[in-house]
C-alpha cells in the first residue's frame, strides 16, 4: 500500500494457485521504474533474512537485557539490523529470537554467546558456614573487610540477614575467584576463634542417609555439638571425604557421633517417626536439651526435632536400632500423652512482683509459654491485689512452670542494685549495635541494666577539646547523674555483669611516636589515622602540632587498644625506616659541566640521560634558562650511585672533549639518496661511524656544506664514506637528467631545427605556421580525424605507439 500511494501505480501480486512469480506494476514510467526497483531490493533483503533461535536461561534474561534496557540497547546499537526479541517472563521460555541479514544475525548470536558464556562462568556459586558471631568480623568496620574481600578477589558475596539463623554466606564469581574468596573468609575466622577442621572418611553411598530427610540427621549433630559444620562433597563426586570445621572440643565429639551413626546405619538401620505438637517441641526437649539427652542415653537412639524451615512440624523422627527405637518411641508417646491431659492450678505471688511478669509486653511469660508446652500463666488484673496466679495445660508442664516461676521470684527478692559509673559518652559504645553487647550481657548474666537518661547539657560541659575525632582524654574523670549506670538481679550475677560492663569501657593508652612522625601517621587528608583507627577499632588522639608532643593516645576496648599499640609501633619503625632511607637518598653532588656538551649530555629525546638515571638510580637536575650558573649539573640520591653516575657524565664529558667538527661540501642534489627515506639511512651511518652528521637547513646559504662531529678518526672515516656516496649517487643523478633532456622534444625549449628563438626565457612556443591557405577568409583547416578528408584503403590499423628506444619486446 505504501509503494502505491508513494508511486501512484498499481501493482498485481498474483495468487498463490496462480504459481507465478511475475508482479506487475502500472502507472507513470518513472513511479513504475521506481517502484520496480524498490520491490527488487525488498525481496533481495528478504532473500538474505535469517531467523535463528538462542538457548538462554531465563535467569540471565534480566543481566543480558541490564536495568533499564541499557546493556541490551547498546547490543542492538552494535547490530541496528538485527531484531532481538526476548519471551515474556510469564512464559517461563529460553528461547531468544534474532532476525536480520544473515551475515548480521550470526555476528550477533556470537556476540551473545560470548556474553552468556562470561555470565555462566561467573555464575559459579559456593555456600561457606561461619559461625555467626564472627559475621561482623567478616564485614568489618563500615564494611572495609568484606568490600577489600569483594574486590580483590571480584566475586559477590551475600551474608545472611542479621535476624536470620542462617550462617551460610554465599560467594557467586568465576570458579577460582569463589574459592579465594572462602579461603580468606575462612582464614579470618580461624584467627578469631580456636577453629580446628577434620575429615571423616565415611562411604559415599552412606552419605545421603547420614544427611536425612531435608538435612535433619547431620542438622541434628550439628546442634547437638555446639553448631559445628560438616560439609559432604557434592554428589557424585566420589569422594569418601566429610569435613567438619569448629571448635576442637565440639569437632571431636561431632566426628565420634558420626562415625557412630554411620555405623548404625551399616549394621541396622531402623527409623520411626512420632507426632507431636510444635508446642510441646521445646519441653520434650528440655532447658539445654536435658530431657531429650536423658532418653537418648538410656535408650541409645538418636531423636531428631523438625527445623523451623521444615514443612511438617509436628514430626519427630527416631534413628537407630530397632530395639533401641521402640523403646525411645514408647517413652516419648507416655510423655506426649501427659503433655495432652491438661490440667489447672494456681499459686501465690506477691503483688509487687507482677510486675516483672507482664513488662514488656509479657515477655516472661511467653519465655515460660515457649520453654514448657504451651502453658498458660495468667496473673490478676492491675489494681485488684490479688495474689493468686492461675496456671493451665499439660501436667508435667504446669508443674515445670511452677516451679520456674517460683525460682524467678526467689531470684527477684534476693536482688540488688549495683551502680557502675562509666563517663556518657561512652555509653553508646557499651550498648553495641541495636544494643547487642547490653543484650548478651543481660541473658548471660540473668540481670537487669538500666542506663540514665541523656544530658545534654552536661555532655557540652564535658566536652574537651577535640583532635581527630576523639575526645581528649587527658579531663579528669567526675562522675555524675547521667553516668551511672544502675544493674539490678542476684548479688553475685549483678557483680559479673559489672565486670563485663567495665571491659567494655574504652581505655586509653600512650604510645610514644616521636612528634616530627606525627604528621605521617596521621597521613594525607587523614587516611593514615583513618586506617588504623578502622582497622583496629579504636580512637588515636593525636595532640595539636603546637604542643610539640612525642606521644600519641590510642582510646578502645582493651584487647583493641593492645593491638591498636603494636600497629602504630610497627607504622612507627616503618616511617624511622623510610626517614633513613630518605636521609641516605639526599646525598648531592653538584658538578661543572661547559653547557655546550649539555645537549649531548641529555641525548635525543633524554635518551641518554634517562639511561644514566636508570643505571644508577640517582636524579639529575639540569640548570634552566634563566639561572645564573648554567654550568652546574645536580646529582642526587645514595652516596654510591651518585659517585657512579658522576663519574658517568665525566667520561662522557671527556670523550665530547676529544670530539672535532669538520665541514664537508656534498652536492645538494645527493642529500636526499644519502638521508635516506625518513631518515633511515644517515642515522643507520651515524651509528656505524659513531659520529653527528648535521645537513643544512633549506633555504640556507651554504647548500652544500655538511657537518661531522665525533672522534677525529671516526669523522675522517665518516667523510671518506660521505664522498663516496656522493660520487655514486652523482653519477645517478647525471644519467636522470640526460634522459630527462632526450626524452623532451627539442621543441620544448625552444631551440633545434626550424625552430624560433624565443629570447624572453619563457615557455616554448613550438612551430607557427602563417598565411596558410585554410587561413584565408572562408577557409578552414582540414579535420585529420575525417574519413570522408582522408580516406583509407583497406581496414584501418591503429598506428602503435613507440617508446623512444623502440618497440617493446614482450
């Protein structure tokens, strides 16, 4: 339709049944003739048009296309004639579509390839367990350890959500880069913690049964000791080896348990599985695990609890002997039936402890609901003075939560209150991230930690001059109200948390630096305090340089602070080193040297300058131009090196010393045969002769005259090889221009036979016929190139042409 309307004509595509290939078009003979022409190229473009499909995972659909379009539009802006069409993501296809000239469509399917063969190489995955406590470590401070980690090895690295009990962090790369990464990730918690690894050889067709349904068996030793990590090679491996990496103790125990279980398995392997409500989980299992560990060791079966990942969470699996099973079953259905028969009591409790109970959001009791069956505890109304408790469920777990209940309020009135006075601004160090350190405290020791509101206003009072981030800490200590800390529990327990409290105290350290090192610690813009400060986790205070001071103080956490002190004395004894170095490097020799041997002295380009340099190690200073002294050549660096490269320069003086120039006078018609094409070769004589061969400049008066510099025999030599050059290219150069004269008609210059002297020097003229007939008034000249004037006999032959040494012989 375009082709007709842009055209004007009309065009007859036939009918398929037709079985004709002829189009026929009408109209104006220019729209047709255009129209014509533009259907030819359409099917010709058609003819050369490819459709190809690529296999391409639908996971690497979104990097290939990149965000926004930007990755896939620069491809498509390398091959603008190729349409690349990707499926919709709800079609869950792999198949991308290319269409265009083939040539184009085979260019950009290697393009793809390339690309999807570089995302399937760095797609390589690898999951490394660290234990979680050490997560922090391995991201560092402000994340410095695992962006160094990221970026030196070029992997991704994901470590699992902070309140996640996940300890599986995942490294996606290429194969080699994923496995440094877990190298040095793995290296980081071993010198953190006594991480010992061992490896069991186990059968690798025991293998899947000693993981279990889902992992639980392997999960269940994992738990059971201390949350070592054991690791099975991949299937189909064949390897025999299982890995477990922890803490020796936990290892040695987690390796017997093993090997127990995978002797188990080969003897008599025997399995039940019981139900139970997820509720009554953790009291079967008992604070520590101490009910399940009872059972276990009188039955000698292993008991495995479902993960909270788990789909069934009311099935508990028993592994072992059979007799061992049975027995373990029947003990764990007796418990599960008391847990079924609910029972209601209550007991007494003082008013004044209620409290303790239902603050924060009753967290107490949903503790005592979780650790004993799902037991109810409810306590009276604010305000109704009543002291009776109310308690429903399971027997067995109503009495375990009496009980409990009762141990908590012994624990409340033998409690007292500890006050530790620790400076404010120290208080949000103590606390941790999101309060952790206070947390780990406060479940650890069982007691209560209540901060003091913030004052402000004395925070302004206490503030001491500052000095690369830190407080000084030379003020004096006075405590106040908003520095008392107040710890509330057990008297014993108040006194631990205590000490714990104070170790995380920041304390502050002198480490003697010598004052004139001070501003080389403290590095350009800050980044060398800045390092170490991140490094070690600590403040370095560094006093005002007016203070003239040999001391730095380093303020942290007491194992920090140590090791923040060995740091800064190693930077120390690096810097005196550098300090020595330098001062050995400042030997300077000044030497005389007449500047007009400098420029020889530099060489071409500095070529030899740069090589005495590089030899000796040594900076050499050239006078500029508008110093006084142009003759003195500065020569600095160690004692030794400057001795040698002086000594350099004055033997090369020397032989410049002993150098002569002489002229020589050389046809200007030859330079260019003895220069050379670019130069070639007069620089290949100049290095055989050892000599400085300088032509004139064009447009100079002495056209002829050429200087040699160097040694006197070696310039004699030069000039000998010079002349003979001239006297070969001359010879050259007079046979060119006798063949020139020969091969221009005498004509051209106006001279020979009949011509006509032209004494104005200008161009030749040739022969002037006058007063020829066909000049006359209504004459004119023949046409030589007329058949009809000049008629030839026979078949006309084409005069040949001839050179002026005669025929060419073939």
């Amino acid at each position: 339709n375009r082709i007709k309307e842009q055209y004007k004509v009309s065009v007859r595509i036939p009918q398929d049944s037709e079985r004709s290939n002829l189009v026929r078009i009408e109209g104006d003979p220019k729209g047709v003739q255009m129209a014509c022409r533009e259907l030819i190229e359409m099917v010709q473009r058609m003819e050369n048009e490819r459709t190809k499909d690529l296999i391409v995972e639908q996971k690497f659909h979104r990097t290939i296309i990149g965000q926004k379009g930007e990755k896939i539009k620069e491809v498509r802006d390398k091959f603008p004639e190729v349409i690349i069409t990707f499926p919709d993501p709800s079609q869950k296809s792999d198949i991308v579509q290319l269409r265009g000239p083939k040539n184009e469509v085979e260019k950009c399917a290697k393009f793809l390839q390339k690309i999807i063969a570089d995302l399937i190489e760095n797609s390589f995955s690898l999951s490394v367990p660290i234990f979680k406590q050490f997560h922090k470590n391995i991201i560092g401070k402000g994340g410095a350890n695992i962006k160094k980690i990221r970026e030196e090895t070029n992997t991704k690295i994901d470590l699992p959500m902070e309140n996640s009990n996940s300890e599986m962090i995942i490294i996606t790369g290429k194969r080699s880069n994923c496995e440094a990464a877990r190298d040095r990730i793995l290296a980081i918690q071993r010198d953190l913690a006594n991480i010992k690894e061992a490896e069991v050889s186990i059968p690798a067709k025991l293998h899947n049964s000693l993981i279990g349904s889902k992992g639980c068996l392997v999960r269940s030793i994992m738990e059971d000791c201390g949350g070592v990590h054991i690791h099975f090679p991949s299937e189909g491996s064949g390897s025999d080896k299982v890995t477990i990496r922890g803490p020796a103790s936990e290892v040695e125990k987690a390796k017997k348990q093993l090997l127990q279980l995978a002797e188990e398995k080969q003897v008599n392997n025997f399995t039940v599985e019981l139900q139970a409500k997820p509720e009554y989980h953790k009291f079967l299992i008992g604070r520590g695990g101490a009910n399940i560990r009872r059972v276990r060791d009188r039955t000698g079966a292993r008991i495995i609890f479902p993960s909270p990942d788990d789909t069934e969470q009311e099935l508990i699996t028993i592994v072992g002997k059979e007799e061992a099973v049975r027995q373990a079953q029947k003990e764990l259905e007796i418990l599960v039936k008391n847990l079924d028969d609910v029972v209601e009591d209550s007991m007494e409790v003082d008013v004044r402890h209620h409290r303790h109970f239902v603050c924060r959001r009753g967290q107490v009791l949903r503790e005592l609901a979780e650790e004993y069956g799902g037991v109810a505890v409810s306590f009276p109304r604010t305000g109704s003075n009543s002291q009776k408790v109310t308690l429903k469920g399971a027997k067995d777990c109503v009495e375990a939560a009496t009980k409990r209940i009762q141990e908590i309020i012994e624990d409340l009135e033998s409690q007292v209150s500890v006050e530790v006075a620790i400076p404010q601004r120290h208080h949000r160090a103590i606390m941790g991230p999101k309060g952790s350190r206070i947390q780990h405290i406060t479940r650890e020791h069982e007691v209560q930690i209540k901060f003091p509101e913030r004052d402000d206003s004395a925070a302004g009072q206490d503030a001491s001059p500052q000095e690369n981030g830190d407080v000084s800490p030379e003020a004096e200590f006075v405590p106040r109200k908003c520095d008392i800390i107040t710890i509330s529990g057990r008297a014993e327990k108040c006194e631990l948390a205590k000490a714990a409290l104070l170790a995380l105290v920041p304390i502050t350290e002198d480490v003697e630096v010598s004052y004139d090192l001070h501003r080389y610690i403290i590095g350009q813009k800050g980044s060398g305090i800045r390092k170490l400060m991140e490094e070690y986790e600590v403040n370095i205070w560094v006093p005002q340089p007016e203070k003239q001071l040999d001391v730095i103080k380093v303020t942290g956490l007491a194992a920090n602070v140590e090791r923040a002190k060995l740091g800064v004395l190693e930077r120390v004894k690096e810097l005196q080193a550098e300090q020595e170095d330098r001062a050995l490097r400042s030997f300077r020799v000044t030497m005389s040297v007449d500047p007009k041997f400098h420029p020889k002295i530099i060489g071409r380009k500095g070529a030899v300058i740069s090589q005495i340099r590089k030899d000796h190690d040594v900076s050499i200073q050239f006078p500029d131009k508008g110093d006084e002294q142009q003759d003195l050549i500065v020569i600095s660096g160690y004692e030794r090196n400057v001795e040698e490269a002086r000594r350099a320069i004055q033997q090369l003086v020397s032989e410049l010393q002993e150098m002569v120039s002489q002229d020589v006078r050389l046809d200007p018609r030859t330079h260019a045969r003895i220069i050379g094409a670019r130069g070639k070769a007069i620089r290949k004589l100049m290095e055989e002769f050892k000599v400085d061969i300088r032509f004139p400049q064009p447009g100079s008066d002495e056209p002829d005259k050429v200087t040699v510099t160097g040694l006197p025999d070696t310039v004699d030599a030069a000039i000998d090889h010079l002349l003979n050059l001239e006297e070969e290219y001359l010879l050259s150069v007079t046979e060119t221009e006798t063949l020139a004269a020969y091969m221009k008609p005498p004509s051209r210059y106006g001279g020979g036979a009949g011509g006509l002297d032209d004494s104005s020097g200008g161009p030749a003229k040739g022969f002037v016929v006058r007063d020829a007939p066909w000049n006359a008034a209504g004459n004119k000249a023949p046409d030589m190139s007329s058949a009809e004037d000049f008629p030839t006999f026979g078949t006309g032959v084409a005069p040949k042409q001839t050179s002026a040494w005669g025929p060419k012989k073939f």
